[in-house]
C-alpha cells in the first residue's frame, strides 16, 4: 500500500470517531419530570441532605420535649406529627429516587456503549498502525537487500552505533 492510501485511512477512521457527552446526552432527553427524580436522587444522598434532616428532626423533638407544654405542638413520647410527616418525605423521596437511579442506570449503559464503541475505534486504528508499521519493515528489508545487507548486519550495525553514541555521550 501506498503511504497516501494510509494517511486516507487513518483520516477516515479518526473522522468516525465517536466523541460526545452521554450525560449530556441523557440529560437534554429527559423531561422536566425525570430531569427532577435525577436532581433529587442526586442530592439526597449527600451529607448535607441527611445533616439537613437531622437538624430538623433534633430541633423538632427538642423543641416538643423541651418547651413548655402550652408551646409544644406534638406532644413528647407520641410525635405523631413528626411522624407522619416523616412518613409523606419517606414515601414521596422512595419512588423519586428508583426512578433517578433508573435512569442513572441507563446513563451508566450509554456510557458503557460509548466506552465499547471507542474502544472498537481505537483497535481499529492500532490495526492501521500495525498494518502500516509491517509495510515499514517490508519496505526497509527490500532497502536492505537491495544494498546487499541482511536484517542481521543491520541490526548489528544499529546495536554498534548506539553502544558508540552512548559512550560518546557518557
């Protein structure tokens, strides 16, 4: 082959490469709806969601243990408002949050794709590579035959004058 028709090659495939943002992908074809369940599943697995909750809950118990009992509006050892409130956040976040880890999931699967079909590129390309580097070698013996070397002397020769520019060097 031809060193143009390697060069055409080379600039077909890296023309085919597959460069692009799957999130950003995923996320421009999601509705406002999961667009939500992916920001919520997000954030409520942070500290600062749980410190958030936390702070809440203390203050809302200290406040009913600890206020007098005209103030207090859940009464201590019942807390049933607590509780129930606790309960909506528990059962609303619970399906949110399946759902934005779904849709993680099929983020995660579009960038196993993406990762696959780069990987299929770059062994592609490294096939050309190998290609063109054997078409190297091919041409460089027949260079060497034609001056009457063998590979052999040649290597010797090469193995020569590298110990000679190191010791130049040295």
């Amino acid at each position: 082959m031809s060193t143009r028709h390697w060069s055409i090659w080379l600039t077909e495939i890296r023309r085919n490469r597959p460069l692009r943002n799957t999130y950003t992908d995923m996320m421009t074809s999601l509705n406002a709806p999961d667009r939500l369940a992916v920001w919520v599943t997000e954030h409520v697995g942070t500290m600062g969601f749980f410190l958030a909750i936390f702070v809440w809950t203390v203050i809302w118990l200290g406040w009913n243990f600890l206020a007098p009992m005209r103030l207090q509006f859940d009464p201590p050892m019942g807390f049933l408002f607590w509780v129930y409130i606790s309960n909506v956040i528990q059962i609303l976040l619970m399906p949110l949050i399946m759902v934005g880890q779904n849709i993680q999931g099929r983020h995660a699967e579009m960038r196993a794709e993406h990762d696959l079909e780069v990987n299929v590129k770059a062994e592609q390309e490294i096939e050309v590579i190998l290609h063109h580097l054997e078409h190297q070698n091919d041409l460089l013996i027949a260079m060497l035959e034609k001056h009457g070397l063998g590979l052999e002397e040649a290597v010797q020769m090469g193995e020569q004058r590298r110990a000679s520019q190191s010791r130049v060097n040295d």
